[in-house]
C-alpha cells in the first residue's frame, strides 16, 4: 500500500490498468502446465457408477473376525 500513496494520480491509472492485466492473466494462463487429472476422474465423478464391487472396511472386519476365530480354536485345541 506505501507504494500506492507514493505514485502520482497518473501513475495510479496506470497502475490499475485493466486490459494490461487482463494481458498479463493470458500469458499466466497460456504458460501454466496442464493440470494433472486421474484417469479414473471422470468415472468418479459419475453418479450413475453404482456401489462398489468390494468395501475395504468389510476387507478389515472379515480379517479381525478371521484372526478372532483362529486364536479362539488355537486356545481350545492346545
């Protein structure tokens, strides 16, 4: 803000000028590296996709419950 109050009125107009940032914005714009997307990006975003084939968390429960199960019959054999 110094900057600002230390300019003439002129220099002020110049300074905001709209179509010299408009300019500037394109070239910012045309020199940015295309974005990164996911190949499955377009499929996430699909509404219609339908649920999925296997939860992770029901991966987690039936390995708990499985490890439950053999620690159990581990105890009651030996």
């Amino acid at each position: 803000m110094s900057e600002w109050r230390k300019t003439s009125g002129q220099d002020q107009s110049e300074w905001l000028d709209e179509a010299a940032a408009a300019e500037l914005m394109r070239e910012m714009l045309n020199s940015a590296p295309p974005p990164m997307l996911h190949p499955d990006g377009p499929e996430l975003l699909n509404p219609n996709r339908g649920p999925p084939a296997f939860y992770i968390e029901y991966g987690l429960i039936m390995g708990i419950w499985l490890i439950s199960v053999a620690v159990a019959v581990w105890r009651w054999m030996f």
